[in-house]
C-alpha cells in the first residue's frame, strides 16, 4: 500500500512505499532528516507522530526512552512504516550536505564469498549484478528472509570502475540473530536483501586538514574505506590512522593496511591483551607503531591538541562514546570535524 506522508516543516507531501520507512521515504524525497544508525538503536532519528499510523519494526528499539514511550505519540522514523496517510514532526537537519548522499534502494544481492579472518570474524563479498553507488564510510542494512535487519559498513570505497561487489567484516556475536544468520544458515549463491547506502560518517571531500582515523574491532571496515579515500584525494595529506583489537591476531587485512602506509598513513596497532607485548606476529614490521593497550589511550599519548585536526572514528557502541568524551574535553577535538559510526551490537 502506498500511501501519503507530511513531514512538518519540510515542503510538500511524500509517497512513501509498501515496507518503506518514514526515514528511507523521507530521503529518498531528498528530505536532511536527521539519524545516525538506521537500525532503532541510537534515537537521533526521533520524530512526533502528529497524526495517522504507522507500524514499528522493532517495538522495544532501544532509541525510544521509557518518557518518549509514556508521550505516546514518539516514534523512530527508521523503523516506522506508515499504514496510513500521515502527519510528522521531524527536526530539520542543520548544516551537513546530504545532497551527495545516494538515495537508500532496497535491492537484491547473492553472497559471492566468504573468507573467515578469525575464527568469529569473516570478508563477506555481496553481488549487487549492477554498479553500487556509496560514499566511503557508510553503511548498508542486511536484512534476513525473516525480517532480521542489521547494519555493516562497506571495508573499501566505492569502485568509480562500476564494479557490482561489495565487502563487508562481519564479526559473529554469539546467539546474535543476523550473526546465527550470516554465519550458520547463508550459502555461498543465496540471495541477500540489502537496504542502503546510509551512514554520514563518510569521508569528506575537499577538506586539507590533517585527519586521524580510528578503528576498534570491525570498526575496521568504514575506517579502511576512508583512509583510502583521503589519500587518493589528497596524495600529500597527513593521515594517521589507528587500529584497535583485544588480541593480536584480531588485527586483520594486512595487505590492506600495508597498502594504505604505502599511500602514505601513518599505521598504529594497538592490543588489549597484556600478553602481547614483544610478540609481535609476522607481517608486522609494515606498521610505524604498535603497542599493548586501548586506542583511545595511544591517540591521546600521541596528540596533545586535535583541534585542527578531521577525526573519523568507528567501532562498538562503548568504545567511540568514550573515544569522543576524551577527544572533545582533553584534546580539543572541533564537534563538527567529528565523523563517528558507533556499532551498536
Ligand atoms: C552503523 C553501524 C554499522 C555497523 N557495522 C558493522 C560492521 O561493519 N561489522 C560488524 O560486524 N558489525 C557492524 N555493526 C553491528 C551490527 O549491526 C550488529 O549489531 C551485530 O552484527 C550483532 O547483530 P546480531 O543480530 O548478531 O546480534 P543481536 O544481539 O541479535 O542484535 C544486535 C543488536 O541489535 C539490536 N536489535 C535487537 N532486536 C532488534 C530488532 N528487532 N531490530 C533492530 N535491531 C535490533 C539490539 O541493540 C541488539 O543488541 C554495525 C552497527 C551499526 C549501528
Ligand atoms: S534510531 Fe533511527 S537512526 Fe538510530
């Protein structure tokens, strides 16, 4: 059922599609409504019901707090569908360019491949048949035949020669539903549902500040399509990119990252795990740093001031919010030269 949707505030009405969400339609009329996750769990995309009705995909997503419950009327434009004509209230955008955001499609995909990295962590490869258009950084939800839909981020830019594949570093969570998925029930040559792009933690274009990019665990994927992409843009840019894992042997894609050195990143590892120290596997020597102990506290040993400084920085939920407090508060890191992807998981 197709049906109509205002959104106060924005110019004129908006067709919104069987299945689609009020985020998707709202994009896809060239809307800057606001989010971040795509996927319920982060509240940025929160808007006001004012009148019709709307299904919610995920009833309990943890971006509705128990007051905006209580209110009634609070909804999450990522995971509302509308099954009425309906009216929104949804905060205008202030600032970023989304006009160079593609338009979030819903299409199909067949999984090409996958290569295991770790033991719970593999490089899956989707087909798409046709070029895939994305800006480096973002991200595609994955949606399973029985309606499980998570969010990945694609590990490389955006291939201008028109390929049709995409990787993704897909770390399994135990008992997770997309990770039994993804991992126990897709065959090489399955169909995948894929929704996207979305993200806007992307790499920005024309900028010529130096840029530090941090990575923890699969945080990897967005962060190794933007340092890439920085260093193709701009051959003589400074960029120090940071890759955090709990053991040795998370650190992943070594011909990846020895590649992007030679582009010229500066390359820091740096492992939780205490027993690391003096260890360090082979292929190593490729990194300018390595050392035992959280990112977060290597880019702060390394940097006293970030204040001109473009910070991209991805990776689990826990990790990036306490990576922003320190970078903000103790390192002068300018808010809006900030570009992060929390993997809420
Ligand atoms: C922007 C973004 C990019 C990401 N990129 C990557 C990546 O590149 N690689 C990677 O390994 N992981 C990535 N993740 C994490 C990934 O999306 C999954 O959360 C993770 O794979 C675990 O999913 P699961 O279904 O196996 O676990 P589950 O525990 O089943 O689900 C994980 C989380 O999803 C939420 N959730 C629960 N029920 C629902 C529901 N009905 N609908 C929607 N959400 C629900 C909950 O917060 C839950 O904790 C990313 C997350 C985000 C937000
Ligand atoms: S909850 Fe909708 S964008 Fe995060």
């Amino acid at each position: 059922m197709t049906v109509t949707v205002n959104f106060s505030g924005y110019e004129g009405p908006v067709t919104c599609g069987p299945e689609e969400t009020l985020l998707r339609a709202g994009l896809r009329a060239g809307l800057a409504l606001p989010y971040e996750c795509a996927s319920g769990g982060c509240g940025s995309c929160r808007a006001q019901l004012v009148d019709g009705e709307v299904k919610t995909l995920w009833p309990d997503a943890a971006g509705l707090s128990e007051r905006d419950r209580r209110r009634g009327n609070r909804i999450l434009m990522c995971q509302s569908v509308p099954t009425a004509d309906c009216t929104v209230k949804a905060p205008i955008l202030d600032g970023p360019t989304v006009s160079r955001e593609a338009v979030p499609e819903r299409v199909t995909s067949r999984l090409l491949g996958r290569v295991e990295l770790t033991p719970d962590t593999a490089l899956f490869t989707l087909d798409f048949r046709s070029p895939i258009d994305f800006l480096p950084g973002q991200f595609m939800l994955l949606e399973s035949p029985d309606g499980v839909r998570r969010a990945y981020s694609m590990a490389h830019p955006a291939d201008g020669a028109g390929s049709t594949t995409v990787e993704f570093i897909i770390r399994a969570k135990p008992g997770g539903a997309a990770s039994s998925w993804l991992f126990d029930k897709v065959q090489v040559g399955d169909e995948i549902l894929v929704e996207g792009p979305y993200g806007r933690a992307y790499a920005q274009p024309g900028s010529e500040r130096p840029a530090v990019c941090i990575a923890g665990g699969t945080g990897l994927a967005p962060i190794l399509a933007i340092t890439e992409e920085l260093l193709v843009e701009n051959r003589g840019r400074r960029v120090d990119l940071y890759i955090g894992a709990r053991m040795a042997g998370d650190i992943v894609l070594l011909d990846r990252l020895a590649r992007l050195n030679e582009l010229g990143a500066r390359v820091a590892v740096s492992v939780e795990d205490p027993d690391f120290a003096g260890t360090e596997p082979a292929g190593w020597a490729v990194f300018d740093d390595s050392r035992v102990g959280r990112v977060i506290d290597h880019v702060a040993d390394d940097w006293t001031d970030l204040s001109d400084h473009d910070i991209y920085l991805a990776g689990p939920a826990g990790m990036v919010d306490a990576a922003l407090r320190a970078l903000v508060r103790e390192r002068g890191a300018s808010a809006d030269r900030l570009f992060f992807d929390r993997f809420i998981a």
